[in-house]
C-alpha cells in the first residue's frame, strides 16, 4: 500500500526545506536583527504551505472518478480511443499532492525526461518532464495519471511502483513548486467538469461511469 493512514502536516520532501528557512530565520535573529528574521520566517511559512499534505475524505459514489489534484481544469478532450483526458493545472499556492483517482493496482509506472514549458500551455504534455501511472481496477479498465513538470517544478515524485493496490483518493506522489496533471479516462466514462473548474484532489468528482 503506497498511503499509510496517517502522515505529517507537511509532506516529507518539504522538510529539508522547513528546517533550512527555519534555521536561517533563527540565525537572522542572532546576527542581523528582526528585518532579515521576518524575511526567512515568512518564506519558513510559504514552504511547509507548498509542502501541506492535508487529509481528504474521499466521496462513496459508485462509478465516479476523483480528481487526481488540487488546482483548475485547463481542458477536457474527447480522444480518440473513445476516452477522455482531464488537464489540471496546479499554481504554487495549490496542494501539490496527486491522488488516485480510482481504486485498483498500479499496472506501470514510467518516467520520461523532457523540457519545462509552462505547465498550461497544451504541447507540454508531449514535451515536458514528467511521470505516468496505469492504474486499473478489477474491472479491467485502465486510468493514466500523468505527473507532468512545469517552469517551476524541477522534480517529479512518485511514491507508487508497479503491483501496488490503491484505493481512490490515495495519495501517489507530488510535484515540486507549480505543475500540472493530466487524468486519461477509458471509453465509457463522462466527464463531469469543465476548463476553468476548480477541483480538490481526492474529494471532487471529475467524471462518472456511464452505465453501472
């Protein structure tokens, strides 16, 4: 299982950071007085609320698909396989915590290097730095969540490898300092949201089964 039960306010990734601001902070008060201090106790603060992994209480609704990430809906596209992808932009300000959208096991996990092109712009799906999950349930079907860098964001983490059994809404990696994830949905599911929606990842419903 990649999601213990119960995890600290803010992701482990983000503590090296927490403890460099923090200790800065306090050196700042020793040998430069409160200007410096309040400077690195404010950027103490912008980084554990990047690095916040709070909990999420996922719906029960059979069928339904949650958002895999906090952030806005920059499009929804028919493909042509007969599925849909759903592109979710993440700001700084955004939970950076990606989450499973269904439950299932994680089928593949593959990493590409790339570029750093703004993470809405539409060609960085093809181009950018990023990471893809196959998740798919015991139905057979299959959800590609594709972790995906942006201009900001110079690492991708993935805390799922393949055989791993998720259930929806847990959590699977994250992205450091502005990104994007995209969620592709087989054929037979409906999207339920639209570009300029904004989504809570593991709690907002994004799509639903058309028939169950």
């Amino acid at each position: 299982m990649a999601d213990p039960s119960r995890r600290p306010p803010v992701a482990r990734e983000g503590w090296g950071f927490v403890a460099a601001f923090l200790l800065l902070a306090l050196a700042s008060a020793y040998w430069e007085g409160w200007a410096w201090t309040g400077i690195f106790g404010a950027l103490t603060l912008m980084i554990a609320g990047f690095f916040r992994d709070p909990e999420r209480t996922p719906p029960q609704e059979p069928g339904a698909v949650l958002a895999p990430a906090d952030g806005r809906v920059v499009s929804v596209e028919t493909l042509d396989s007969g599925g849909s992808a759903i592109r979710i932009f993440l700001s700084p300000l955004d939970v950076h915590i990606n989450r499973s959208p269904v439950a299932g096991q994680v089928a593949r996990a593959e990493y590409r290097e790339g570029r750093f092109l703004a993470a809405y712009r539409p060609e960085a799906s093809g181009v950018n730095e990023q990471n893809a999950l196959d998740i798919q349930t015991v139905s057979g079907e299959n959800f590609r969540v594709v972790q995906i860098a942006g201009v900001l964001a110079r690492r991708i983490v993935c805390w799922c490898k393949a055989g791993d059994e998720l259930r929806a809404g847990d959590r699977i990696g994250l992205i450091q300092f502005g990104s994007r994830t995209d969620l592709y949905l087989p054929p037979g599911y409906a999207p339920c949201v639209q570009a300029g929606a904004k989504v809570r990842g593991g709690e907002s419903i994004v799509a639903r089964a058309l028939s169950r």
